[in-house]
C-alpha cells in the first residue's frame, strides 16, 4: 500500500467534481458536511455510500432532493455496517455471475457517533469480523445531534448535553470517551485512522488508503458541531485544528496493527512545548462553560489528566519515546 | 400449455425443504443468523455453500437485525436476497421489516413459527409472525413441507413482480413442519432456474433526469431509503397498499403457473376450500393444522356432518373477497389463532375474518378458538369438538362464548 501511495495536489482535489452536492441543508459551520464533501474528493471509482441514521442522512436526502452524485442507500441508525455487508456480498456475487458490469466498486459506510459508539457497534464489529471490504467512516461531532444534543458513548467527559446537563450536583456527562479506534484496532483489521478536517490532506489520504487496502477499514473523523457545542459556526475547523493541538484528538493510523501518529501530532510528539492546554480547545465551547467557572477548576484539571494519560498511552503504542515539554 | 415435469421424490424436514427450494432458486446473497427451529436451513445452506453446489455469497451475520438489513442492502443492490429466521428473531428485525417494504426490497423469508419469550419455549405457534402482520410484507403459510418448497419458489415471483416489490414471508409451524421428514416432490433445477428467472427492476426517474433500472448502480446513482416528511411519506405508504393489492391476482397468477409445471397448486393461492362447496360448519386455520383438519372433516362428512375447512394460506394481503365467496354459504365459523392479541377480544384471524364477514348479506355466526400455543399438541378430537361447537350454536341460534381456548388445563 504504502508503495503506491496516492499523489494528489490542491488542484488535482479542487478540479474533481463534488460527489457529495451542495444545497444540502446542514447548519452553517457544519463539520461534517466539509468532512463528507472531502471524503467523496477522495474516492477513487465507481462507489456506493450507505448512512446511518443521523444529521447528515437527513440534510442530504429530504426527498425529492438529494445531495448524494453516487448511488446512496439508508435503512435505520444501527445499520451501516450491516448495510455495508449487504452491498459488498452482493457485488461481489453479481460481478461473479456477471451482472454488473463495473469491474470493482468501493463501498463506504457512514455514521455518526451514536451509530458507531452505541447502536451501531454490533453491527460494526461484525461485518469487521467477517472482513467485508469497506470503508466505515465515524463522523464525531461527540452527541446525539439530530435529536437535540443528547450524550452518546462518544461524548467527552465533562461536555454537557441536554441528558448530561451541567448542573448543581452533576457537571454534564460523568464518563469518558469510548476508545472506539482503539476498539476497533483489537479487532486486528487492516486499517484504522483518525483524521481532523483542518488537515485536509491527511484526510484525504487516509480515506483514499482505507478504500485501496482490502478488507474492512475504519476511519474515525473529528467533526465540530457548532449547534452542539455551542461553539461560533466560523470557529469549525479551527477548533478540529485545537484538539489535535491540545492532544485531546490526535491524528492517527494503525495498518496492519502497526501504530503511527500521522504528521500533525507526529509535530507535537517532537516539540511537546507546542502541545497546547486543553483549556485552548475547550474555551470559548458552551458545552464546557461550567469548566471555567471557580467549581469547573476541577473538573478542568481532571480533562487535562485524562487527555495527557491518553496521549503518553498513545505515544507508547506509536513506539514514540514521551518527551517532557 | 406447459406440461408437469417428472419429479425427484425426497425425504425432507420443512427446514431442508425450504434450503433446497433456496439452493434451486438462484439466490445471490443469503444473510442468516441461527435460531430455533430455523437452523435446519441455515445449516444445509451452509452445507450447500462450502461444498460449492450454489453461486451465492452466505453472509453469517451477527444478529437477526443485521440478517435483515444486510438483506434489504443486497436486494437494494440488485441481488435477490433470501433469509430466514424465528421466534424472538423475528421480534429482533421488526424495525428493518417496514424498512424492507418500505424500500420496496423483494426479500425473501422463510419464518419457522415459534412462540416469543417470556416464557422462554422454542415451539411452534403464530405469535412471532402475526406481531409483524403490519410490516408491510406478504405473509403465506404452509400447510407441510411440501407446501413450504412450493410456496418459496413461488414466493421469489411473487415478490420481484414489477406490480408488486414487496418482501415475501413464508410461515412455516416451528417442529411439526420445521423438523419432521416427509415426502417432497421437488423439480429438477434447471426447471425451478427457469421459473424464478432473473431479476427484473422497474424503470424509475434518477435525479439526474434520467430513467434507470430501480437499483444502487454507480452507473445510475440513485439514492434510496431518503427521509420524506409531511409533503411526501404518505404517497409512499399509498403505494404499499397498492402493491398489496396487486399481489392478491399475482400469487393466484403464480400459483396457476407453477402448476402448471408441477401439478401441484394450493386452491387459488390465496385461500383453499376443503368440502366447503355445501358445507354449514366450517373452521378457518393457518398452517399445519389444515392437514389434520382435513383428515377431520373427512371423518365427519363420513357421519353426515356437513363440515368444510377453509386454509388459509395467504394472510397479508388479507384474500376479502377469496374469504367471502369461500364462507357464502356457510352458516357456522370456527376461525382458529395460533396467537393470541392480548386484550384484544381474540386473535387476530379472527378480528380480521369477523371484520371483512360483517359486509357479507347473509352473517354465518364466527367464534374464535385459541389453541397450540408454545407448541401445545392439538388432537384431531379437539379439533372435531370445535364442529360439535358450531353445531350446538347452529341449534341454540347463537354465539355463547366468542372466544375459546383449545386444549388448555382447566
């Protein structure tokens, strides 16, 4: 993989015709619909997207309109991958019996936090089990959006929503982040990766690779939610740009098992003077309000020991040495 | 005119039936999980799989909600898509089951009925198959294993019918068609091959302005399952009626057409008359008890009784007028429920059968009787005893007690 790895240009991305269509109605500073619109920059042939159920299956496909220049299908929110697993099975029997006439087609699966962490993780570790070739693709914006900002198994410690609410007792959601990529990773698959949209390239990139290698890959994308996060829409990307500096998401892959941080934290991993606090990233957030008020400073401790511990986990797996700053 | 084939003779358990009916229908994706009393079929599919004797991929899915989903994506895709499954499984897919028809995927499903926990009893019964009777899926029921052959060939015509494109259930009783070896008449392949045929799609409209064939082709992108709010979900479901009632002359169209190479058809698909042409009392059941109520009402007749059964095989969509024409002049109706509606004044055949009865000139009188639940045996003197009942009520000139139960320890 690694040998023929894809070359592109800005110009090579801006001159391909867009697979995912504007007029879509996804709020404004949306970080997903700039995550999907690059995503389907970097498909490489004929390709089928299924979705979940989620705030970008509804603001992409409110019939009679659609979004979608590629063949799309939803079903329900637990189902992507299951979706996914359908597709494959029966283009790989129909170019066998000789009833499409494509010579291959990628298959990529969409779901948001609540599809994969919660609802959708049975489905997802199964049609990994089974190896089916596809490409998964998580879309975090870290809650139950669609329906109002509701705490998922991906919303991190300390975030309110509207069912872990900051109150007097209770300082929004109690427990952590799920580890999904490193889940996923012990599922032993070919390729796992995150990926921030800031860096657009590394995106790209790792979406083109998950398509090429064969069998499942998983790519889990950080995608700010303005709505959610009660966060200003113009600061999307530059707040998917701080949560890879602060550590909070680093940038990832896995291929084969075989762990590496991806250049933007690689930079952080080199010059830990640079790896920002996470009060950088989580300022100027509604949903970590409560964190900067005198009862937050806590809390606000507890955020930046849990993302330190999991960054010095992450670098060990990457067999990088932890540097003091 | 086509003529009857000559015929393999088999000894089959309705589940190894139902696998070879599969194995012969040129099935391009099975996605299966296994529960009881369905995994005969899974099982010899596998078999059929890893011993290369079909072009299908199996898909071993994790659950029966994948088992579904994965079933409507592949039929999505252009594949004809088969699964089967029972019981709680069943319970398990009723989300993705109005997605199915919802998504106008002809998927095929063969259901092994069996009761629903709690309790916990793997045995046959009708609960799990009539809670999904608003799912917006063709529901047929075999009489034996025969039937169950038959109905699953036919079941894959019945389904990708342009006028129809709906998903196709097959009930089959859990254990006593499931699990028992009978004789099955099964045609040679290239003749079962023939008769499914290939997949048709209708041409449809893509965004792109273009008329495509209805599938997920990157050809022809499509985008399928969208969300329809106010302005548009209620056409959609309108349509799923129409197609309900275009299956009504499809399943008789196929029925005659199958026997036409079989010799064998089961009345006119949707309903069978047992001596019903004089009959007075009559019982209306679904599945494997017609057989033994057939041998019952034999019985009868031989003692002067004028009793008939009427099997009906086709459930959704409900044969009205079938159903009508059949009872016209009976006087007397037992409609029989493996099931139960709690709360709801008897079972669901019967509130279905007394409501389309209540248009009918001349009323016949109509109770109900609950009976075999969790795969409790019923005798064919129980089933006489439900007659004696229509008769005493012809007498006395009413309905005492609406709803009975068969067979229940007092």
């Amino acid at each position: 993989m690694t040998s023929q790895e894809w070359k592109f240009t800005t110009k090579d991305i801006a001159e391909k015709p867009d697979l995912f269509l504007s007029g879509h109605r996804a709020c404004a500073g949306c970080g997903p619909a700039t995550v999907f619109r690059l995503i389907m920059k970097a498909t490489r042939g004929p390709t089928i997207v299924t979705e979940a159920t989620g705030c970008m299956e509804v603001v992409s496909s409110i019939y009679p309109y659609t979004s979608w220049a590629v063949p799309w299908l939803h079903t329900a929110f637990e189902t992507a991958a299951s979706n996914a697993s359908g597709i494959e099975a029966a283009l790989k029997i129909m170019k066998k019996k000789g009833r499409i006439s494509q010579e291959h087609v990628d298959v990529i699966a969409f779901a948001g936090d609540g599809g994969t962490y919660d609802i959708g993780i049975q489905a997802l570790s199964g049609a990994v089990e089974r190896g089916h070739d596809f490409l998964f693709v998580l879309y975090d914006n870290e809650a139950y959006m669609n329906t109002g900002i509701q705490r998922s198994g991906g919303t991190p410690h300390g975030a309110a929503t509207t069912t872990s609410p900051a109150g007097k007792v209770i300082p929004g959601k109690l427990e952590y982040k799920k580890p999904i990529a490193d889940i996923m990773v012990a599922h032993e698959m070919p390729y796992v990766a995150t990926a921030s949209p800031y860096y657009w390239k590394d995106l790209i990139t790792k979406v083109r690779k998950g398509l090429e290698v064969e069998g499942p890959a998983f790519l889990h994308v950080f995608a700010p939610c303005p709505r959610g996060w009660r966060s200003n829409p113009a600061k999307s990307i530059e707040y998917a740009k701080l949560a890879v500096e602060t550590c909070v998401f680093p940038v990832w892959e896995s291929v084969n098992g075989q762990c590496q941080l991806s250049t933007p934290s690689k930079l952080v991993a080199l010059a830990p003077q640079k790896k920002k606090p996470v009060a950088d990233y989580l300022q100027g957030q509604g949903r970590f309000r409560h964190m900067f008020k005198p009862q937050g400073k806590k809390l606000l401790e507890d955020v930046q020991r849990i993302t330190d511990e999991r960054w010095e986990r992450l670098l060990k797996k990457c067999g990088e040495t932890p540097k003091t700053a | 005119m086509q003529k009857v084939v000559k015929q393999e003779m088999m000894a089959l358990a309705g589940d190894q039936a139902v696998a070879y009916a599969v194995k012969q229908s040129d099935v391009d994706v099975v996605a299966a999980y296994p529960i009881t009393p369905q995994t005969i079929i899974v099982e010899k599919f596998s078999e059929y799989v890893a011993d290369g004797e079909v072009e299908t991929e199996f898909v071993c899915v994790e659950s029966e909600h994948s088992a579904m989903a994965a079933s409507i994506s592949a039929s999505a895709t252009g594949a004809r898509a088969f699964t089967a499954t029972a019981s709680a499984g069943l319970a398990l897919m009723h989300e993705m089951l109005f997605v199915a028809s919802g998504c106008r995927a002809p998927v095929v499903m063969a259901v092994a009925n069996r009761a629903l926990s709690a309790p916990l009893n793997i045995h046959g019964d009708h609960s799990d198959s009539m809670a999904q009777r608003d799912s917006g899926w063709i529901q047929m029921y075999a009489e034996n294993a025969q039937e169950a052959y038959d109905s699953i060939i036919q079941a894959f015509q019945i389904a990708e019918n342009l006028d129809v494109l709906l998903p196709v259930m097959v009930g089959l009783d859990g254990f006593t068609l499931s699990h028992t070896l009978e004789n099955v008449e099964a045609l040679p392949d290239e003749v079962v091959k023939e008769f499914v045929g290939v997949r048709k799609f209708p041409n449809v409209l893509t965004h792109a302005g273009k008329t495509a064939p209805f599938k997920l082709d990157p050809a022809n992108p499509m985008t399928m399952g969208p969300i329809a709010l106010q302005n548009y979900y209620f056409e959609f479901k309108r349509q799923q009626e129409e197609a309900m009632t275009n299956a009504l002359n499809v399943i008789q169209q196929v029925n005659s057409d199958y026997a036409k190479i079989s010799g064998r058809s089961y009345g006119n698909g949707l309903v069978e008359g047992y001596c019903l042409e004089d009959a007075e009392v009559a019982a209306i059941c679904l599945g494997s008890t017609a057989g033994t109520m057939k041998t019952v009402v034999d019985d009868l007749r031989q003692d002067g009784v004028k009793a008939g059964l009427l099997k009906l095989r086709t459930f959704r969509p409900l044969p009205v007028e079938a159903i009508r024409s059949a009872l016209e002049n009976v006087k007397a109706v037992a409609v029989m429920d493996k099931c139960m509606s709690f709360g709801g004044n008897g079972g669901p055949v019967f509130h279905e059968v007394r409501h389309l009865l209540y248009d009918v000139a001349s009323r016949p009188y109509v109770v109900n009787y609950i009976y075999g639940l969790g795969g409790r045996d019923t005798s064919p003197s129980e089933l006489r005893s439900i007659y004696e009942n229509l008769q005493s009520i012809l007498q006395a000139g009413r309905v005492e007690t609406p709803i009975q139960y068969l067979g229940l320890r007092d």
